[in-house]
C-alpha cells in the first residue's frame, strides 16, 4: 500500500495506533535499529488480503430502513445518491439517515464517502468547485472522502483545463483533510464535452491528491465486463486500458459482485495483471448484498435476470 498523500487521514492514523504498540516496545531502545526492524515486521505481517481497499456503495435511495449495511471486509462505506451537486447529494445523505448506517456492517477499519455525480449527470468546473466550496461541511456531516462519479464531464475548453480543475479540486479537498476517489464508466467518462476522455483519465491517474480512481467494469450491474469505454476506444489517443499503466493513483475497480474481483473464472485481478501488468488494489461492491461470494460459474442456471430480485429484495436496475 502506497501511503502517498495520507497526513489527517484515517488510514495514517490507522497505521500510526498500529504501530503504537511496538514504538512504544521499543521506546527504550537506545539505537533506533530495533524499532525500524520492528516496525517494518509489523507492515509485512499485516500485509494480506486485508490491506485491500473493499469499498461497498450504498444505495442512499433505498434509505436507512432499507440500505444494507454492505460486507463485514469493507474498508469503505459509500453514501451513493447520483445528483449534479455536491450540495443536493450531501442533504441527500443526511435526510435519508445513510451517514450512520454505511461501514455499520464493517468488521475492519472503514472510511465513509459521499458521491457527487453520477446517474447521466457531468461533472464540470463548477461541479467540482463546488464540492471544495462544502469540504467542512461534508467532513462535519461525518465524511472522511469524496468520490466524483465522473460519467460525462465537460472542459472550459480543452482537456487540460479540465484536468487542471480536478487537480484544483483534489489539492483543495485533501487539505480539507477529505480523501478522494473517482469512479467512471469502464475505462473512461463516456461523454466528453470540449476534451478528450483518454488525456483527462491520464490526467487523472498521475494526481498525486487523487487516492484512488474506480473504473466500472459493468454496464447494467450484475454482469462484469472488462472492454474499455466503446465511445472513446477508437479516438486518438484511445481510452483503451493500456493508459492505465504506470498510474500512481491506486486502482480499485468497481464489480457487480465481490467474487468477480479475483475469483471468477474470468476474474478482474488476472485479466488487468496478464494483460497490462497492472496489479489493482481492491474493488467496490456494486450489488446490495452482504455476502456476495458465491460464485455461479460456469453459468447459472437459471441465469440472471436483469430486472429480477436478489439477496433481500432490493431491485438491480435503476
Ligand atoms: C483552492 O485553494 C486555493 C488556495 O487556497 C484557492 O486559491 C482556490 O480558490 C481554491 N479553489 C477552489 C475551487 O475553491
Ligand atoms: C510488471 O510490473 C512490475 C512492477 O510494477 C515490474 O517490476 C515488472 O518488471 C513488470 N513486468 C513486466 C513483464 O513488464
Ligand atoms: C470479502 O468478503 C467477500 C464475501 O462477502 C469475499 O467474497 C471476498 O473474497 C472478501 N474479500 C477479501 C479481499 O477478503
């Protein structure tokens, strides 16, 4: 785990009352040696599936009385509302009371996140100013980061400019003390308004504020698919998956269901390592179930319906 830009976050702080106990071991030795050898045991013995970022969205719309508190191995709860602003997604959160029910199934260290974007909306300048412009007010409401749900954006002019207001946007919230994270569709927005959706993700994945970024490897939900983005795949330069290479932004894939991470027999994990030689970092649960690591392949049957009921009868589609 990179620990790049982490002061005042929760993980740092994780890390730190971790470590407490060994410093405190070893406060009395007089070289320093011990403790560094300590400290760096301590890292490689709790290196395991564990360090994965498992993030979970919660369906705010499906309010408290419904919204499932997602997998006892989240690390992040995930406020999810889909509207433009970061304003109208915040009063969201709040007056569906989701804020306090979101890492309540967690069992490890989990972080909340509010979404802003999302469901056909773009983010633009204005969109992520105005995100930086709620930071105390996010961070009061109980939030530890921000995810821009980027599915269509929009520059000024250029996608520098836009590339330059995200960056804007992710320096100003992270010394808010919030995290931040994006998600978009497949490998790249879908829609790109005055910009290129290829130069803006690359933009994206050399942020050195930006914690992680979250391409969606499904279209309708239930079903992984790991094609880039169809609408920009054939421009120049491609938002083909190959951009994603020497990202310094970790990169925690959303899924439809925890298994398709790394166990199905088409998995995420071996398709980006064997393919690109992209190691990811976790994923993001899209499907409302607490436990979705049953694994129906080769093929259920019957197979899944679109529009059918899964686990506690929360409808798929939206
Ligand atoms: C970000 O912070 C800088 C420096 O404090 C400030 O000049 C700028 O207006 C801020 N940006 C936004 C979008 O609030
Ligand atoms: C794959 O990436 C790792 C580290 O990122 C690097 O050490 C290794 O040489 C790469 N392998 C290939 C075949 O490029
Ligand atoms: C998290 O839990 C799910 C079951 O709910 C399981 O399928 C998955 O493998 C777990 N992930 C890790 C990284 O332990």
């Amino acid at each position: 785990m990179v620990f790049k830009r982490t002061a005042g976050s929760n993980m740092v702080k994780a890390l730190i009352l971790a470590l407490l106990p060994v410093a405190l071991a070893f406060a009395s030795c007089p070289s320093g040696e011990c403790e560094e050898t300590a400290v760096v045991q301590v890292r490689k013995s709790g290196r395991s599936k564990r360090d994965l970022m498992i993030g979970y969205w919660a369906w705010a719309w499906e309010g408290a009385a419904n919204t499932i508190p997602g997998p006892a191995n989240q690390t992040m709860g995930i406020c999810f509302s889909g509207y433009t602003d970061a304003q109208t997604n915040l009063n969201f959160c709040i007056s569906e009371g989701v804020i306090p029910y979101i890492c309540s199934g967690s069992d490890v260290t989990c972080t909340k996140w509010m979404t802003v974007g999302g469901a056909g909306t773009t983010t633009d300048r204005t969109v992520l100013s105005g995100a930086v412009g709620l930071a105390a007010s996010i961070r009061s409401a109980g939030f530890d980061g921000v995810i821009f749900d980027s599915e269509y954006v929009e520059a000024q002019s250029t996608s520098t400019d836009l590339v330059e207001d995200f960056y804007e946007a992710t320096a100003n919230l992270s010394s808010a003390g919030l995290m931040v994270g994006i998600t978009t569709s497949h490998s790249a927005p879908l829609g790109c308004t005055n910009c290129n959706a290829a130069e803006v993700v690359k933009g994206w994945l050399a942020d050195p504020n930006l914690d992680w970024i979250s391409p969606q490897l499904y279209s309708n939900g239930y079903s992984l698919e790991l094609v880039p983005t169809s609408d920009c795949s054939t421009e120049s330069p491609a938002c083909t998956w190959d951009i994603y290479e020497n990202a310094i932004v970790q990169i925690v894939p959303s899924v439809p269901y925890a298994y398709m991470y790394d166990q199905a027999s088409t998995n995420a994990v071996d398709y980006f390592k064997d393919t690109y030689n992209i190691t990811l970092q976790g994923y993001i649960q899209w499907i409302q179930e607490v436990d979705s690591s049953f694994n129906p392949d080769p093929s259920p049957s019957p197979s899944p319906s679109p529009k059918g009921y899964y686990g506690r009868k929360k409808w798929f589609g939206r």
